[in-house]
C-alpha cells in the first residue's frame, strides 16, 4: 500500500523539494514524514510548497555552488595517511571512508563519510584517487597517498 507525499527537502533518490511521490506507508510514517523530509498531499501543503518555490530554488543554487567550491578544494588537496605496512606493501588493516573523512578534517575540509566512495577498503600502500559525491550533479576526485607510517 502506498501513499502519496510531497518532498520538502532534496532527496537523491526520490526527487526534489516540490515534487509529488508515491512511497510505502511504512516509509512515510517512519522516515520521511518525522524528519521534515516529506509531508502529506493535500491542496494546504502544495499551497505551502508553491509560496516556498524562490527560496527552496534559491537553496539548491546555494548549495550547488557551494559544492562545486568544496570540489575545487579537494582536487588542490593531496592527503597522506600513514599506515602500517608488511614488506610486501600490504596494510595492516585497512583505510576506510571513516578515516578518509577524519583525515580530510585534519586538513581543515568537512566531509561525511558517506559522500565517499570507495569501491572497497584500501589495502595496500600507494597513491589512489578516490571519488567524493558532494551534491548531485558535482563529483569530486581527490587523491590519497597512503604511506608507511
């Protein structure tokens, strides 16, 4: 059984703030509906969203420039994570998102560490280019050394 919502916020998967969606019930009185994400459809809501059209474009635009400075930023930055390592290169352990994101902090840059993708953990010493997804329309690249510590 579904339910129809519409969007207050930009979501990825769903759609952008204004725009009418079809969603399970679960997920709706779960999710979306208590964390301000969505609200039912009825003519007062849709009133609301068509008075909030200017800023919420507004909003994206910010936010989309935004993304596009911090990309600029990370593709300047070289980051260095000191590992320990075999004699064979091989880490002891792994880098994972969690310490990408701690590193990129260290170096003055605020990144959540589910904007990167790895495809997996990093295992072996080396440099790597890893992808950060920072809006939804700007990708960056930045690249990671991974020394002996």
């Amino acid at each position: 059984m579904s339910v129809k919502l519409i969007l207050l916020e930009d979501m990825e998967q769903l759609g952008n703030a204004g725009d009418e969606i079809n969603v399970a019930q679960g997920y709706a009185r779960n999710y979306l509906i208590p964390k301000g994400l969505a609200k039912k459809l009825t003519p007062g809501t849709l009133r609301q969203i068509a008075a909030r059209k200017e800023k919420i474009e507004e909003k994206r635009k910010q936010d989309f420039e935004s993304a596009q400075a911090l990309a600029a930023k990370i593709a300047e930055t070289d980051l260095t994570i000191q590992m320990q390592a075999g004699e064979d290169e091989q880490l002891f352990g792994s880098v994972t998102s969690h310490i990408i994101a701690e590193t990129f902090t260290e170096a003055g840059l605020e990144i959540e560490r589910q904007k990167i993708h790895l495809e997996e953990p990093i295992k072996e010493l080396g440099m790597f280019h890893v992808e950060i997804k920072l809006h939804k329309d700007v990708t960056a690249s930045a690249k990671i050394w991974v020394v002996r510590a």
